[in-house]
C-alpha cells in the first residue's frame, strides 16, 4: 500500500514539474494590471490612459488618425510579450477600433529564421494573440479582430544578422475595413 502512495505522489510531481516546464509565460493577468519584465516588454496589460494617441480630439470619443500611428510591432527574441514602445499606438488603435465598430483589422504574426517551421508558426500566433488580446482589454470587440500567422514564411528583411532577424520578429497590424 505504501509503494502504490509513494508511486501516485512521485508520478503526480512529475506530471506538475512537466507542466509547469512547457507552459509559457502568461501575458495578461486576471486583474489585468500593467507590468513590466526586465527586458522592458509588457507582460500584463489593462485598460491604458490614453496618453501618446495622435490625432486631434484624441480623448475618449474622439477621433483617432490611424494613418500615422505605427502598424509594425516589434518583439523580443522569443517572447511575445508586448513591448512597452508599442503601447502607445496599441491604445490609439484600440480607441479608433471601439469607438468605429465597422472598422476591423488583421493581426499577422512573424517570427525570425531560428527554430524550426513548427516552433516558428506558434510563436507567430502567441505574438498575434497578444497583441489581439491588449487590443481587447483595451475595449476592441473580438469580432473586429481576425490573427493569423506566417512564421518565419514571409520575412520583411532577408539575413541572418541581428539587426535583420529583429527586423522579422513582428505583428502587422492591417485594417481590412474602416
């Protein structure tokens, strides 16, 4: 009886230990509170101040100009955290996207040339579901947002360097209606 206990607790430890190694780290929290990592990304998000949106009237229900606001989302090597740089023009996009319901977008997930096919194409979608869930913390209707992801299939620069491989770890934020 006691071996049949030692095995069950011996087994359920490994299968926790198992777990928590091939989970990801969470990028939002359930009290949606705004933190941020060492390397400078967001990895929790909650409803912003709207500080930093362009456009004139740009407050709560006024008009946002989504033609100068950043449509590129960079990411760190192998996260998809939301980098602190892309939270202004997040919300911006989020403001113009609640307040313009027949408005939607497409976020297209990327990755760089490292890891394989498979690796690549889930750290694509990670990094467009991120970006799709600030963008719905921040008021967007799910309906409004489709994610896909590429990969490593379409990169915008070719190279193996640092500064082009981090030039393809992106989220492309295209309107398909306005």
């Amino acid at each position: 009886m006691r071996v049949s206990s030692a095995a069950k607790a011996i087994s359920l430890a490994l299968s926790v230990v198992w777990v928590v190694g091939c989970s990801s780290p969470s990028t939002l929290t359930e009290d949606g509170d705004l933190s941020s990592s060492a390397n400078g990304s967001a990895t929790t998000y909650g409803a912003g101040s709207g500080a930093g949106m362009s456009g004139s009237g740009s407050g709560m229900g006024g008009s946002v100009d989504v033609a100068n606001l950043q449509t590129v989302f960079y990411f760190d090597f192998d996260t998809s955290s939301v980098r602190n740089d892309s939270i202004a023009d997040l919300e911006a996009h989020a403001q113009y996207l609640s307040t313009h319901p027949q408005a939607s977008v497409r976020l297209e997930g990327h990755a760089d040339e490292r890891g394989t096919r498979e690796y690549n194409m889930a750290l694509g979608e990670r990094r467009a579901q991120a970006v799709e869930r600030f963008l719905a913390v921040n008021g967007v209707n799910g309906s409004q947002v489709e994610s896909i992801s590429f990969g490593e299939e379409k990169p915008a620069v070719m190279g193996s360097g640092e500064d082009s491989l981090s030039q393809n770890r992106r989220v492309e934020l295209k309107y398909v209606a306005r």
